[in-house]
C-alpha cells in the first residue's frame, strides 16, 4: 500500500513537473515577443498620448481597443512613444502650447507627452530610438506635473486654462483635483498621485487582459509542436518505474531543490538548466525538433517531422493534447504552487 501510494506521489511530481516546465516556457516565450516588441513600454505611453493629448493623428485612440492591435497597430503601425533623449531634464521646463491649432508633427514636438517626457527622461534607460521607460513611478508624474505647473504664470490655474485651451483630456481629471484639494498646492499634488496610480492599476489590468490571450495562443502552440499527450506521459510516469524514480528524483531534495527554477531565474535560463537533466528531455522527444542528452557529451538535435506530423493527426492523442493545454492555460505560478505543496508534504512524511 505504501510502494502504491509513493507511485502515485511520484506520478504527480511528474506530471506537476512537466506542465511547470512547459508552463515556463510559455512564458518565457511571452516575455520574449514582449520585449522583442518593447509592447510595455509602448502600452504606457498609448495611455499617457490619449490622457495628455488625446486622439491619434489620423483619429481614434492611441490605446489597442483589441488583441489585434496589441500585436500588429501598436508594434508596427504607430509608436507612441517620444524619441530616445540622453541629456537629463531642461533646468527650465518649456512653457505648454496655448491652443490646440497644431500639425501632428507640432504635437510630436511640443505636445504635453513631450513635456512630461521631458521632466521624467533622466529615468529612462540608454538605448537607441524611441524611450524605453515601461513604469513610470505616480510620484514622478505629479512632481512633473507641478515642474509644468511652475512655468505658468498662474499657476496650477494657468496649467487648467491652457489644458483647457488645448482640449487636453487631462483637464477633466486635473480640475477635479484641483477642487477637491480646495486649492492647496501639497494636497493637490498628493491626489495626482492617487489619481495617477488608480490608473496605472486599471491600465495593468488592461494589460494582463491582453496577455492573457497570447499566453493562450503560446500555449497552444507549444503544446502542438511539442505534441505533449499529458495522459499519455502520465501513463510512462506510472508504468516504467526507473523513469519515474528519474524524474521524481529532481525534486527529492523538497522545494530548494527546484526554487531556482520558478522563482530566482529567468525563464528561458531556467527552462535550459533544468532541461540539462536527461530524465526530464523524454517531454520533448515528441517536438518537430527532438533533443537527446546522453550521459556524457554534448546534446543533439535531430528533425522529426514526420513522426510530429503522425503524431498531431492521430485522433487518439487529442485528448491528452487537450488535457495539457488546460494545463498550461493555469500558468507557472499555480503550478510551482502545486510542486511546492506537494514536495512539502514529503518532506513532512
């Protein structure tokens, strides 16, 4: 009874294992067209050009209004971000347009997005072309707003009139905390802040809405090019004991022995590292490219496509497809929570 019920523990390490991996991979594989497309940092100033300066040129919003968007008009069809500056702020900020009557090439130049980009740049990191600052601190954003503040002859009032003047949707929100702090300068600085990280919050939220659909697309292609059967390995795991024992060992130390792997590293690294260990290679061996790591030297590579390809139309691994696809869709975190809980239950027994 006891050897039956450490088969089963070993089978679902196993199992939690695998999808863990595979889960990493995803998004690893996320994290990678993200920055490749530099999509964060382009998502915040989509948000800052249509709260500062409203509508894109050519109309509409700056914001993607669907995942379309998010991977095709954000990326490569328009760039809200300003151009790349290394020098630190200006010691005197330029004053803001007095009227709305501007070219979009003048708006690009001297639009209230050019500004606050001109106040906060010293953040931003070297690189060449447009900013790469992804998180703008709220803190930053109202001491900014209140530097523009500064260079207008009333004030916070005169910074009102002109937003104002200019159709800045900022106004709206601006005048409201102008009346709420009744008028004083601290107060009122304190509920831009607020204001500014209430909406870096709903703007996140927007966000991992659209991520949530890529991951589901990554997730689906790995699981289809890699033609992982989750029920098929689980029936390996439970009928070939030295596999088994191979694969629960990785975990035998408890949860420091795989920590690195889901919390200290990032993706990609940690999915080579661990795929290092021969015993894990066998979730792969069904990849268009299959990977073999011998005991000693270097590992291979070799093309199977016609074996993938077999493989992917045979209706009886469908449902095994299915199964791991689920699987991935719950994400790395929730199953490191998994590997974690049930590693302490063996270190507790």
């Amino acid at each position: 009874m006891i050897g039956l019920l450490s088969a089963y523990i070993d089978l679902a390490l196993g199992l939690v294992l695998a999808f863990l991996l595979l889960s990493l991979l995803v998004s690893g594989l996320n994290e990678a067209v993200v920055r490749l497309l530099a999509i964060r940092s382009k998502f915040l100033w989509a948000y800052l050009r249509d709260t500062l300066d409203g509508d894109a040129p050519k109309g509409g919003s700056w914001l993607p209004s669907g995942i379309r968007d998010v991977f095709a008009a954000l990326p490569f069809a328009r760039d809200p971000r300003p151009a790349h500056e290394n020098r630190p702020a200006p010691a005197v900020p330029a004053p803001l347009p007095a009227s709305s009557d501007e070219t979009p090439a003048e708006a690009a130049t001297d639009g209230l997005t050019h500004l606050l980009y001109e106040r906060v740049r010293e953040i931003d990191h070297p690189t060449r072309g447009r900013t790469s600052i992804a998180n703008l601190p709220p803190g930053r954003f109202a001491v900014a707003l209140m530097e523009l503040a500064a260079t207008e002859p009333g004030g916070v009032e005169g910074l009102l009139e002109k937003l104002k003047a200019t159709g800045s949707p900022l106004h709206g929100h601006l005048k409201g905390v102008w009346e709420s702090a009744q008028r004083d300068l601290d107060r009122f600085r304190q509920g831009v802040e607020q204001w500014f990280d209430s909406e870096m919050q709903r703007l996140s939220m927007l966000y991992k809405r659209y991520v949530k659909w890529v991951l589901a697309l990554l997730a689906l292609m790995v699981t289809l090019l890699f033609t992982v059967d989750g029920l098929e390995y689980g029936k390996t795991l439970l009928r070939d004991n030295a596999y088994r024992a191979a694969v629960a060992a990785v975990t035998d130390g408890g949860v420091d022995a795989v920590r690195e792997v889901a919390e200290q590293c990032d993706p990609v690294s940690c999915i080579t590292d661990v795929l290092s260990q021969p015993a894990l290679v066998k979730v792969l061996d069904n990849a268009v490219v299959s990977m073999a790591v011998p005991a000693e030297g270097e590992p291979s590579f070799h093309w199977n496509g016609a074996a993938w390809w077999e493989r992917l139309t045979t209706p009886s691994h469908w449902p095994g497809f299915l199964l791991t696809y689920v699987a991935l869709m719950f994400g790395a975190p929730f199953w490191w929570d998994v590997l974690r809980r049930i590693t302490g239950m063996r270190s507790r027994g």
